[in-house]
C-alpha cells in the first residue's frame, strides 16, 4: 500500500449520507469513495467496480418468473417455412 496523507474535510449533511449509503452498498470505506470521487474528477473514471449483490438480484428475479406459466398457442408454421428459398 503506498503512504496516505490525512485530509480532513467538511461536508453538507446530504453529502456525508450519500457517502455513507454508497461505501455501505459496496462494502468500502467511506474514505475509498472520497479518492474514488477525486480520482474521477481529476484523472478521469475508474474501471467500473464490482456489484457483490448484482447476482443475488438477478436470482431472486430468476425464481420469480420460474413459477410464471406461458400461454401455449397452436403454431400455424414449421420450421421448414422459415427457410424455404
């Protein structure tokens, strides 16, 4: 890890909620989405981060449509029509 230089910092009341919401959703410290703010602004942004809840998002939605039924139509086609020539 490279040296760190303490900063302190005043910040309006809906800034410091914003950024204690965003480091508790991904699991960093408050002061990791502080450099990771300044870095964007300085140098341009950072390689998109990792979502840890992304996937347990995506399966609950999975489980969800399991139990969803289709509505099963008679098909007035082959498979042959779609590539007759």
């Amino acid at each position: 890890m490279s040296s760190r230089i303490r900063k302190q910092i005043y910040l309006d009341r809906s800034q410091d909620s914003q950024i204690r919401k965003k480091a508790k959703s991904r699991g960093v410290s408050q002061a990791e989405i502080i450099r990771e703010a300044l870095a964007s602004r300085t140098t341009g942004p950072l390689p998109a981060q990792k979502d840890p809840l992304a996937w347990e998002r995506e399966m609950a939605r999975i489980r969800s449509r399991i139990g969803i039924k289709t509505k099963k139509t008679a098909r007035h086609w082959t498979r042959d029509d779609l590539h007759e020539r």
